[in-house]
C-alpha cells in the first residue's frame, strides 16, 4: 500500500485533532456549570500559582458590569487590533462552541492552541480538584477550567494585552486573580441575585471588585448607589475612575444604513462622525466606553487617539447575537437579552431604528430569570408573542412561560409552541401578515439567540 501523501496525512490529523477537542470538551462540560458555583478565588489561585502565574505575563483590560460586557470587550479587542496589537479577548457565555470564549487575534483560539494550553495546565488543576476533595470541598467549575486555558493560551501566544470580561460578579469572579491595568465597568442592574444581592449597592460591591491600586478605571452612567461605591473602591486602592457624562460620553448620534453615526468625547480629545456598524443606543455607549478604556490603556487618558485607527475599527466591529439581523423577508433579528435592563435597552433600540409594521417575538427565557420583567419591558414593541423554549436545560417550560406571557401581552397576543424551529416558523409566518415591513425579533437568552443563528444557517461567532 503507498504511503499517504501529505495531504492525507494532514486530513488525519485534523480528524484526531477534532475527537481530542470533543474529549476535552466532555471532559470540562462535566464539570459544574458557570451557574452552580462556590464563590471563591482559593481553587483558580491555587493553579495559577503552580502553572507559574500565566495571568500576569501581559497587561489586562478588565470588564465587568451587568449588560453590555461582551459587545464593550469586543469592541476594543476590535481598535487595539486596528491599532497593531496582537489581542487576546475572553468573553462568556458562548455561542455555538466553547472555543469562541478565547480570542486570540480577532479570531476563536484554533482547536490545537486551546488543546496545548489544556495540556499545559490539565495536571495543575487535577492537584487542586484533589486538595479540594481531600478537604471536603468541590471540584473546579466548568468556568474557572476555561480561565486558565484561556490565561496560559494568552501567555503562550503571547498577546500584547487581554481584554477579559468576568463571568458573574467582580470581586470573586475566577478572572480576578488578574490585576487589571484599566478597569471597564458596564451598566450595573440587577441579576444573578442569589449570588450578587438584592439591591444595586450589594451588586455594586462585588463588581468594585474589579478595580485594583493604580488602575484607571472607566465607568458607564450608574445609578447613584453604584457611583458611590466605585468612587469608595476607587479611593480605597489609589485607582484614578473616569465617568461617562463627566469625563467622556457620546455627543452626537444620528440613524444611519447598517448602524449609526455618532461623535464622542473622550478622555483627551474629541471623535466625530464616527460610523458604528452596531446599532443602539446602548451600542453607542459601549463605544465610548471602549475608546476611553483604550486612551486609559494606550496613553493614560492624556494622549489622543487617531481617528483613522477608530474609523476602520467602528466600521468593521461586529457583536453576534447582540441586536443582530441573521435573515430578510421576514427580517429575523436575534438578541442575548436575558434581565429586564438589557429588555429596555433592545425596546428603545427597536423604537428609535426599526419601523416594523408588525413584529413578533420569539421568547424563550431560562427558569431562574426575571421573564416578567424581560416581557414588560418588551411588550410596547411587540404585536405578538410565539413562546417556546430553548435547547438550554435551564430554559422555562414552554406552558409555565405562556402563562406568565399571557399576563404581561393579553391571551389573544400569546401562542405556545413546544418546539422552537416551528415557533420560529410560526412567527415568520405571523409577521409575514404585516407585509414587507413585518419582522420578527428573537430573545429571551443567549441559548435563544444561538438556536435561532443556527437554525437559520448563521454559525459563526
């Protein structure tokens, strides 16, 4: 027989590659969810001591906040690549596959990178997972094995500077055993209550958490509980914060094809007319956000940045799943909404840049969310509402989510189906009444919007 030509060869590894990859995703899969942890930084500290402090190899851009995290990472990820960097970017949840969490150059960490640093760190947390049991205590979550991945693949690469959102939290997110350089910190609402608190003070608290002595850190508009308690945090560790509506923010913003024009002000100079390939206003705010994180990075706040560099990043950024338009006639728009804030934030978005004649929205929320509070705030904008579930465990029953549907939009609005392509189906159907101008908006989690991307053939992230 001849040997294999090295096109085969290659063909064959790339197949082995993929079965180690499924065994290693089984492998972190089984271990506890990034919603059923115990809040601690002793375990992922632990590793990161004995794989030799990987984390502190490159300067971090910290992000946390309640909504609004991944499309802000994404979007300076986006100008520090225009500005020659090679970037690093960790976000979460993911969208169709684990790998999309770690970024590495603008692109998900290839499948032989992530098995190398799987590798490379797999015997340090297998000593830990064994400590801990040996003192009564759990093994390693699902998420704190993906943050150490993902900090030794930044390290190995290596990358100029990590943008990292936390996962839950701030204080004891398995991120901050990171020291952030600059500290972003996104609109604070609440969520995840069982775990952060009830109030926006309680909330607050854990997400300071973020901000360590020297950093600059830059804040979105808060509630005034939230301000005090970063002003506090800030003053304790010698951090420097920035606010937006006092030392930068969005001047102008104007509705344009594909997104929207705006200008900003930053923390050492204007920007203006600026096309974002996002749309929102929420988007809007995420960028300057993001601009006065990189001057916080690149210059410290004093040295303006190029308007070129900004031009080409803003025009090119991308956020999937977050307010995304995945299909015409019907127009299908997905969205990650998952807390009645990022709700509001997507109704004033459909109000001010879409004219829908009629829209219908796909819902299907997870059993421990707010799905009241999502659905008022949605329902203004909403002619009808197909209800169904996701392919997440965690997602309402379909019945016990119409239910609740049929108190905030009226019986007559709501329509239950079981399995969410034929609610889908339905909905474009049900749109389709409203002639060329119907539409139909898909929400609810970040499960919801994958499902429905891949259902309409859109898989990448």
């Amino acid at each position: 027989m001849p040997a294999p030509d090295a096109a085969q060869r290659e063909a064959a590894r790339q197949l082995d590659l993929r079965k180690q990859m499924r065994e290693a995703e089984e492998a972190i899969l089984a271990r506890a969810p990034e919603h059923d942890l115990e809040p601690s930084l002793d375990r992922i500290a632990a590793v990161m001591d004995l794989a030799g402090q990987p984390q502190h190899a490159y300067p971090v851009i910290h992000v946390t906040g309640t909504n609004g995290k991944t499309s802000t990472a994404r979007i300076i990820e986006k100008i520090l690549r225009e500005s020659g960097l090679n970037v690093g970017r960790f976000t979460s949840p993911h969208l169709h596959h684990l790998r999309e969490r770690i970024s590495l150059g603008g692109q998900p960490v290839s499948i032989e990178r992530f098995l190398d640093a799987y590798a490379d760190i797999l015997p340090f947390v297998e000593m830990v997972d064994a400590r801990s049991a040996a003192d009564g205590g759990p093994r390693m979550t699902f998420f704190e094995v993906l943050v150490v991945v993902a900090y030794a693949a930044f390290a190995d690469a290596p990358v100029d500077v990590a943008v990292v959102e936390v996962g839950m939290g701030g204080g004891w997110d398995a991120t901050n055993v990171a020291d952030g350089v600059v500290s972003v910190v996104t609109p604070v609402g609440l969520d995840h209550q069982h775990f952060l608190g009830d109030t926006l003070t309680e909330v607050a608290t854990e997400k300071a958490g973020i901000i360590k002595p020297g950093a600059i850190t830059v804040s979105a508009p808060q509630a005034d509980e939230v301000i005090e308690v970063l002003r506090a945090r800030a003053e304790e560790v010698g951090a420097d914060l920035r606010l937006e509506g006092r030392d930068f923010g969005v001047l102008t913003r104007d509705v344009a094809v594909g997104g929207q024009q705006i200008s900003v002000r930053s923390l050492a100079g204007d920007h203006t007319d600026l096309f974002l390939a996002l749309h929102g206003a929420h988007q809007a705010g995420n960028t300057a956000l993001a601009i006065a994180a990189v001057e916080a990075f690149l210059g410290g706040g004093e040295q303006p940045f190029n308007d070129d560099v900004l031009r080409s990043a803003l025009a090119n950024v991308t956020s999937p799943g977050r307010l995304e338009i995945v299909r015409r006639s019907p127009t299908v728009i997905v969205d990650a909404a998952h807390n009645p804030h990022g709700a509001v934030a997507l109704r004033q978005a459909l109000e001010e840049e879409f004219t829908f004649t009629r829209l219908v929205g796909v819902l299907a929320i997870l059993k421990d969310k707010d799905a009241v509070g999502i659905m008022e705030a949605l329902e203004p904008v909403l002619d009808h509402v197909v209800v169904s579930r996701s392919t997440s465990p965690r997602s309402m029953r379909p019945d016990e989510l119409g239910q609740l549907a049929g108190e905030v939009f009226g019986e007559h609005r709501v329509t239950v189906v079981e399995a969410l392509p034929d609610a889908l189906d339905l909905a474009a159907e049900l749109a389709d009444e409203g002639g060329v101008a119907g539409g139909v908006l898909a929400t609810g989690s970040v499960t919801t919007a994958a499902d429905v991307r891949l259902l309409l053939g859109v898989e990448s992230a």
